[in-house]
C-alpha cells in the first residue's frame, strides 16, 4: 500500500509555487560581459581583416608593376588649389549673387592625385 500511495502522491502533487521575482525593465537587460566580448571580438576580427586586405593589395600591385603589367592608378578625389575658395569667390562675385565660374570647366575626368589638372 506505501507503494501505491507514493505514486499517487508523485502523480497528484502540483508545483510549488517558485518565489516570484519582479520582472526585469528594459533597461535592466544588458548583453552583459558576454555580448561586449563577441561584439569586440568581432571588430578586432573586422580590423585585422582590412589590414590584412590593404597589405596583400599593395603586394599584388607591387608585383604587377614589377612585371609590366599596367596598374591603373587609384581613383580619389582632388581638390584644385589653383582657383580662390569657394567663399573668397563668392565674396568676390559682389552683390550680383552670379557664381563665378572657373577657369577651367569641369569636364567629369577625376583631378590627378597631385591635386592639379594638366596643362591642356
């Protein structure tokens, strides 16, 4: 009879009720040391990657120019010192308000990475 009384028992008992703790803000939850050290691992990751990527591209342009084969040069964006600054140009159109244009057009083509246009 003990027997078929532990198992009822067993089988008949509820849970406990588990002490109740208040529920948790949403500023409370933080990713906490664990979410910092992937998203750092991650962008250290990130870092060493490029810096492996800038390296191995200057060594295959390197070996490129070495053997004769044309690398064409990096595309950048140049500034022309040769004309006055926006605002001293401005400034120099008078009250007209009519923008002064430069002496040389701007046809689209990227500026030498020297920063000037060659004589044309």
């Amino acid at each position: 009879m003990s027997l078929a009384l532990l198992v009822g028992l067993v089988a008949d008992v509820d849970p406990s009720p588990s002490p109740s703790t208040p529920p948790l803000e949403d500023w409370e939850v933080t990713p906490g040391l664990t979410g910092f050290l992937a998203t750092f691992g991650v962008a250290v990751a990130a870092v060493l990657l490029f810096l492996s990527l800038s390296r191995h591209m200057r060594k295959a342009n390197a070996y490129a120019r070495a053997h004769g084969i044309e690398v064409p040069e990096r595309r950048t964006i140049g500034f022309r010192r040769d004309h006055p600054e926006p605002e001293r140009a401005a400034a120099s159109a008078g009250e007209s308000g009519t923008p002064v244009s430069p002496d040389v057009p701007d046809d689209g083509t990227p500026d030498e990475p020297g920063g000037g246009r060659p004589p044309s």
